[in-house]
C-alpha cells in the first residue's frame, strides 16, 4: 500500500524504515501479551532508547538525533501501528517533558536532564492533571509553598502516563497564594524525581485500552524540591504546559494515524481472504466502500497531520492546526477501528484477532492530551484570536 501523499525525505523513509523494522521484531510479537498481562517489558524503553528514539528532536549536543518533528511522528506512527501503549510512553516523554526542559529549561538542568533522557536512563512524564481539575487544567489544587530557596508541594495528580517508571516529571503546580488566586498565571512548572521525599506513585489505573502502558496517580507530601528544579519562570507554567501540548496533541495524532493504519490493512487483508455467498469480501461493494473511506480519512489526517509537523519545523504558530490534527486524527481512529470490527464481523469482536485491541487502544486518542471538545474549543478560539 503506499501513503506517500507527502513525500518524505531519503533520512525519514530510512527512520521509517528503521522503526517498521524494529517494531514487527521487537514488538510485535509480544503486544497482545503485553495488553493481556497489562503491562510491557520495561526493557522495550531501553531498546527504543538504543535506536535514538527517546531523543529524537533533542540536539546533538545533548546526545539527542536533533531530528525534525516531521521524521519523528514517522517514527511514532510505526511504533503505534504494532503497539500504541510502546507508542504513547516514546510520544509523552519525546513531546512534553524532554520539549519543555529543551525549550523553558536553564542550560544547567538541559545538561542535567537531557543527555539521561535521550540514553532512557529516565523516562520523561508530564504530570498536569489532578481528579478534580481534567479539560479544566487551570482549576489544579496541587499546591507549592516557597520555602527558603526551594518549594514544598503537597497534593495529587492524576492519569499520568508512564509515571511510575518515570525518573524525571514535569508537573505543574500552584505558587499563587490561597488568598490571591491568580488562575492560570499561578502556576509553575517543576521538574520532579521520583527519589524525593514525599513522592508516592499511588493507584495504577485499569482501563478499556493502552492497557500496557501504566497510568498512575502520584501524590506528593510535603515533597521539597530546590530551587534548582523550578523550570523557567515563576508563573509560566501554565503557559508552558500548553504550549508543550501544542506538540503533545501532534504526537497523540500521529499515535491514532498509526492505530487507524493497522486496521485498515488487516482489514484490507480480511477482506481478501474471508469467503462469504462464494466471494471474497473484497467483492462485495458494501465492505469495498468501507475500505476506501477508511483509506481515505487516514490519508487526510496523515496529510493534516504532516502539514502541522511542518509548519512547526519552520517556527510558525501551530495551536490550531496541532488540535485540528488530533480532533481529526483521533476521530478517524475511532471510525476506521469501529469500521474494522464490522468488516471482521463476529471475528472482529473477539480478542483473538487484532481489530480488538486497536478499537480499545482508539478510544483515548480521543480524550487524553485534551478531548475532541476541547480541541474543539481551541480551534474555535483560535478562529477570534487577534
Ligand atoms: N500556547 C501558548 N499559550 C497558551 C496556549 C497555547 N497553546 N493555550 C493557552 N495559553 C495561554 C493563554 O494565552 C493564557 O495566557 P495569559 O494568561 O497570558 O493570557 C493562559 O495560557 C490561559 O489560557 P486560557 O485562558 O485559554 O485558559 P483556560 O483555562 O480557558 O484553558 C484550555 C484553556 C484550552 C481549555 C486548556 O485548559 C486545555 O487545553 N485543557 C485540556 C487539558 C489537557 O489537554 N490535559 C491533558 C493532560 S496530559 C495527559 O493527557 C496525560 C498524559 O500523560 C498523556
């Protein structure tokens, strides 16, 4: 099947190449076990590390690829065609924690952090939502106190993915006072360890899909952290978290490409091979419009989703295509794996055969990194901005 729509440079048919590769010998073989046991062989982490891929728009200097966004959402739609819960930890750590300490961080905490990053001695989590503060991320409790030249944090976050393996997270917290809320101009990032006293990863979530990909809650008491690990400004965190998502939303898009992708081809596939009244299904005009609207709509958002990969890579604004990209993206995912069941039929249903997991693993493309709403939201308020 080709999908070069947007042609791709010699070195991304190459990283493409490499990760289709590594993902049909590394992964593949173990995926459904992996979501069966609700948990992946942490070694995978370290493997992707290997091949780069933990670092992979991080600059040379910082033992990163210094790849463009372009090459590394190739990559990530390989990994998530065979396993989007490998896919999510590459796409968490590669687009929110490693960006923002690249982009808000001091040059002392990128040396710090970035070089170990990039190696996958520490994972990378973005801690921003707490159980009471979801699509409304500004409403977050989670509260730090100065204290000397460092900050003590108390509360609880929630759905952070990766969190329990992770060695460095990016969570934001309050720093305006009780008394004196100043909305989302009171909040800071913090780069946060797990070794700190205080820290405590909390209950691990069950959920409908990415089952092997841990989500957990962590909650932090009395948690000092020094001065040294406050990112950027006093204030900005909100901003930066925001604008960390503007890539994030990028990575969840090309996640749902990539879901939407494998079940096209297993269907086409089916659909060769499975004989109903005589015929291959192929033959049937009902399953033959199927496919070509499934093929169609991925193609779009692959599109879509490379043009707003672009537009980054060149420094232009990308909010609105970033949540365009996803909104679309993510939609597509849950129709073409909704369409897939329905050509596998009764095969479809059953966790025997793979359709399955890629309608379960959809579903949250949908709703993490911001839901459809609210992708909805940005992209109408973009529509006023000055
Ligand atoms: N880039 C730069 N700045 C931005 C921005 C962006 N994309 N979006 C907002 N801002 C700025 C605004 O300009 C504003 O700045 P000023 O105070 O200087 O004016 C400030 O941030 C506040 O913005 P809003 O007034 O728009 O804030 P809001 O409270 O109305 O919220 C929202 C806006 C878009 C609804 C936002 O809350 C949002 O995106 N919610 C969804 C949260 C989300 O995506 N959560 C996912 C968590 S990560 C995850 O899923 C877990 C995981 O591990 C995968």
């Amino acid at each position: 099947m080709s999908w070069a729509l947007v042609p791709l440079t010699d070195q991304q048919k190459e990283i493409q190449q490499l990760a289709r590769e590594f993902a049909r010998r590394e992964i593949a073989p173990h995926a459904d076990k992996w979501d069966r046991d609700a948990a992946m062989d942490p070694a995978i982490i370290t493997k992707l590390a290997q091949l780069g891929f933990l670092g992979m728009m991080v600059p040379e200097r910082y033992e990163g690829l210094g790849l463009d966004t372009v090459t590394y959402l190739v990559a990530l739609e390989e990994i998530s065609a065979v396993d989007a819960s490998v896919a999510v930890a590459m796409s968490v750590h590669n687009s929110l924690p490693t960006q923002m300490i690249l982009r808000y961080g001091s040059e002392a905490q990128r040396e710090r952090y970035l070089p170990a990053m990039a190696r996958g001695e520490w994972l990378g989590a973005f801690a921003l939502s707490e159980p009471e503060a979801g699509s409304d991320a500004a409403a977050m409790t989670t509260q730090a106190v100065r204290d000397g030249d460092g900050w003590i944090l108390d509360g609880t976050k929630a759905w952070v993915t990766s969190g329990n393996q992770a060695g460095v997270i990016l969570a934001m917290a309050r720093t305006d006072r009780p008394g004196e809320r100043r909305g989302a101009r009171g909040i800071s990032a913090f780069i946060i360890t797990p070794e700190l006293e205080g820290f405590r990863v909390g209950k691990k979530e069950n959920k409908l899909g990415l089952r092997a990909s841990p989500t957990v809650q962590l909650s932090f008491d009395r948690m000092r952290v020094s001065a040294n690990q406050l990112l950027g400004q006093e204030g900005k965190g909100f901003v930066y978290a925001m604008q960390s998502l503007d890539n994030g939303r990028l990575g969840v898009a090309a996640q749902a490409v990539g879901i939407a992708r494998a079940a096209l081809e297993y269907s086409v596939r089916y659909a060769a091979e499975r004989r109903q009244f005589g015929h291959p299904l192929k033959e049937f005009e009902a399953i033959q419009f199927k496919l070509a609207n499934m093929a169609t709509r991925i193609t779009a958002a692959r599109a879509l989703l490379y043009s707003a990969a672009s537009a980054k890579d060149r420094g232009e604004p990308i909010t609105q295509f970033s949540s365009m990209s996803k909104l679309f993206a993510s939609e597509t995912a849950m129709w073409v794996t909704t369409e897939a069941i329905q050509i596998f039929g009764g095969y479809g249903y059953m966790k025997e055969y793979p359709v399955e997991r890629l309608f379960r693993d959809a579903k949250v493309t949908e709703i993490y990194e911001g839901t459809s709403e609210i992708q909805r939201i940005v992209i109408a308020r973009q529509l006023y901005a000055k």
